[in-house]
C-alpha cells in the first residue's frame, strides 16, 4: 500500500530530470501518472506519455482532458516544465523575455487553468509548483530565469489563496543547483566544466549539487495527503542555500 493509491497526477515535464523522477516516485508510491513533455518516448511502462508543449494553451487543454479520461480523474498537478537563461537584465532580447516567461511561469497558468474544473471534483487535490533558489537568492547572470522564479512563487501563493476553500492546496518546492540532464549541458559548453561544477557545488553550503530524487521526494511529500494541512508554502531543496550563513571551513 502507498500513500497515493487511488490518486492521479499530471506531471509537467516529466521526460526527464526532476519530471520524471517525479513521475517515478509517485508512481511506485501507487498513483497513476502522465507525463507532459515535447517528447515523451522511452518513459517507463506504468507512466502515460502526452506530447504537449506548455506554450500551446490548445494542446494543453487537449492534453489535460486526455489526461483525465485515461487516469479517471486527475487530483495532482505537478508544474515542473521549465528551460533556463543566462545573462543580466541587457544580454536578451524582448523575445528570449516573452519566450521564458512564456515557457515557465505562463505555461503553469495554462496547465493549472485546464486541470482546476477536475481537481474541484477530487477529494485530495494538490498542486505543486517547482520555483528555485534564484527567487530568493540574487545569482550573477540569471536575470531573466530569476524574474521567472520570482513570479512562479508570488503565483503559488496566490493560486493558494484562492484555491484553498475549493479544496485545493497549492504549494511549490524551491530547489538548489540540481543535478539534471539541463545543468549538465550548461556545464558542457562552459570554458573550463570541473571548475564550473566546483564552483556550483561551493554555492551551496552542503558542498554538492541537489539530486533530482531529493527534489521529487520533496513534491512528493507537498502532494501526499500527509501534507493536508500544507498549503501556501515554499519547500526549500538547497543544501541549506537558502537559510545557512557557514563560516568557511579551516
């Protein structure tokens, strides 16, 4: 027996990285799951694959509907579709503005919009939202990807107010550098990577990148019903980034 069984959950996403650990996690604990991605082949076989780009408000609504009718219902959502940026407030342009924007905090809108008429109609309704540590932390060259962050956050809370008496909590996890197939393609094009991973991994006050299944154990618990009276709150995955002020060491 598992803590989700009978439940449902849409996971954004979910082809890779913190998705679909996500994904898998929730389903071993007993859900039924369907992953939201541009490309979702090679999932594993008790995961249903949804091709859906979260800029595409028709897509999603299709996808969502699919979602529900092949699940029975969807009482979880995951927001995890994301893509990063670099650069400070004047390396991108109006359009790489509009374009992350649209990607990571619009595309949470669109899924959340589409799936709210069948959460109102489950008894454990939750959605979880994946923030970051740059809505709190100001990080050199993210910019953009911060501004997205932020506004991901300031939604979750609002979402949470004013989705708390249909039922429906609304939280969001906010990870440190994670180790995912994304951070390892940044590192990839990086002028020296085993000091840009040294250096990422000095950031943090634990001294390493946040495993992807840290981060997916973390939605998991704000998504479970033993999270029921949880609503409205930022879950910190960092390696203590967020709060810890450590001496170096000697």
């Amino acid at each position: 027996m598992g803590e989700f069984d009978g439940l449902t959950a849409v996971v954004t996403g979910g082809g890779s990285g913190i998705g679909l650990a996500t994904a898998r996690l929730l389903a071993a604990r007993g859900a039924g799951v369907a992953c939201f991605d541009l490309k979702v082949d090679g999932l594993d076989d008790d995961l249903i694959g949804i091709e859906a780009d979260v800029t595409d408000d028709a897509a999603i609504r299709a996808g969502v509907d699919e979602a529900a009718e092949r699940l029975a219902g969807i009482d979880i959502v995951v927001n995890n579709a994301g893509i990063g940026a670099a650069g400070t407030v004047e390396d991108n342009s109006d359009s790489e503005w509009h374009r992350v924007l649209d990607v990571n905090l619009l595309g949470m809108v669109r899924v959340s919009r589409a799936a709210l008429p069948h959460l109102r109609n489950s008894g454990h309704a939750a959605i979880v939202n994946t923030c970051s540590i740059a809505a709190h932390a100001g990080l050199p060259q993210r910019a953009l990807y911060s501004a997205t962050k932020g506004a991901v956050q300031s939604l979750t809370l609002a979402m949470a107010a004013d989705h708390l008496h249909e039922g429906i909590r609304v939280n969001c996890v906010s990870p440190g550098t994670a180790d995912t197939p994304w951070v390892r393609r940044l590192l990839d094009v990086a002028d020296d990577p085993e000091a840009e991973l040294a250096a990422l991994q000095a950031r943090q006050p634990s001294g390493r990148l946040v495993a992807a299944d840290e981060i997916a154990a973390a939605i998991a618990y704000l998504a479970s019903p033993f999270a029921s009276a949880t609503t409205g709150t930022v879950l910190h995955v960092d390696g203590g980034m967020h709060g810890l002020r450590l001496r170096p060491r000697s």
